[in-house]
C-alpha cells in the first residue's frame, strides 16, 4: 500500500494524520520536500509519534518556511520533479505533500504535479473551518480532472452535521472514508492509540 497524503490547505493536521496511518498500515514514511522546520522536521515528528518507523531521506531539505518554490529560489535551487524517486521498500509507504495539491514546487510546477508523477492514489486531509467545504469541494474536483484516485477522505476532527453532509455527497463509492477525533496531544501516546481504533468506512 502506497499512499500520497495531502489536504485542503496549510496547517490541517496532514503529518499526525500521516503519523496515525503509518501506526495504522506499519508502513515507512516519506517527505519529499521539507520547507523549513530542519531542527525538527515531519520526519522527525514521525519517529518520536510512531513505532520504529523508518523514515526515507527527504529529496529537498530547504530552510526557509514558506512555499517550496520560494524556500528553493531563496537558495538558488530549482525544484525539478525528475529528481524525485519513490523509494524502494518492501513496507507499505505513506508519502507526506506539502500544503494543499496546488502549492508551486516551481514557477510552473504544483504539489499535483508529484502524485501524478509518482503514479499514487491521494488521501485528503479535512478540518472543519468557514470554507473548508469550498477547498474541500475544488480539491475533490481538481484530482478528478487529473484522474488521480482519491482513496481516503481523512475528516480530521469534529464537523457540523450539514459541512460533513456536503463533503460527503462530493465523494464516489470507491473512496473509502476515515474520521479522526480530536487530538488533545500530538504525542506517541495519542497518536498509538488513535490509530488501535481506527475504523475505516465507505458511504
């Protein structure tokens, strides 16, 4: 099982709810582009969350918290997607993106550009805020277009009744659905057991 986690926007919860799979699926995990954040990188945040998880070198570690093409540009690197190589392992793999599918890799390259190069079915991250329903809806349609898979809806958190309602009717029958409780501490104690009582649903 390979899998490329992304989400509706920035700061959703996509690496605990990366870390809550990898328990899940005890599966490796990977980060192909890391934008600030070195002294304590999602990597690093998977190997203290989870079990003996091995975690695959990122392919751009760059130092600048923002958006990849800017931290890149800001060390004269030019971010190029035949670099990037789905590593090699017998495990099953979660693969962490950045942001949301449209954040720019380059000028010209976008966060979609990867999972279609790297040929995975996606999992979108949701957490419930005014518009989610909007990025959530444009998300759905945008790896539609591209005929990517959409194989989990991870609703990260609680929702309203009528948001989860509209999300959910976006969906087909083939994307299999996962709901993620609050999380009162992203910590290994939290995060293992979350992950024992995962269930995993369809509509």
């Amino acid at each position: 099982m390979k899998l490329f986690i992304t989400g509706i926007g920035t700061e959703i919860g996509k690496t605990v709810c990366s870390a809550i799979l990898v328990q899940y699926f005890k599966a490796d995990y990977w980060k192909p582009v890391q934008s600030g954040d070195l002294h304590y990188t999602d990597s690093d945040k998977i190997e203290n969350w989870t079990d003996h998880t091995f975690c695959h070198p990122e392919t751009y570690r760059l130092q600048l918290a923002a958006s990849p093409h800017q931290s890149a540009k800001a060390e004269n690197i030019h971010i190029r997607l035949h670099d990037f190589q789905l590593p090699e392992t017998q495990n099953s793999l979660i693969v962490e993106g950045a942001g949301g599918l449209m954040v720019p890799l380059s000028d010209d390259t976008f966060m979609i550009d990867l999972i279609e190069k790297l040929k995975l079915p996606a999992a979108l991250v949701v957490r419930n805020y005014l518009g989610c329903i909007n990025h959530t809806l444009l998300s759905i349609m945008t790896l539609q277009q591209r005929n990517i898979m959409l194989e989990y809806l991870i609703l990260n958190g609680e929702f309203p009744e009528d948001t989860e309602r509209v999300i959910l009717n976006s969906i087909t029958e083939e994307t299999k659905i996962i709901k993620i409780p609050e999380i009162k501490s992203s910590d290994k104690e939290h995060i293992t057991a979350i992950a024992k009582q995962l269930t995993i649903t369809k509509l």
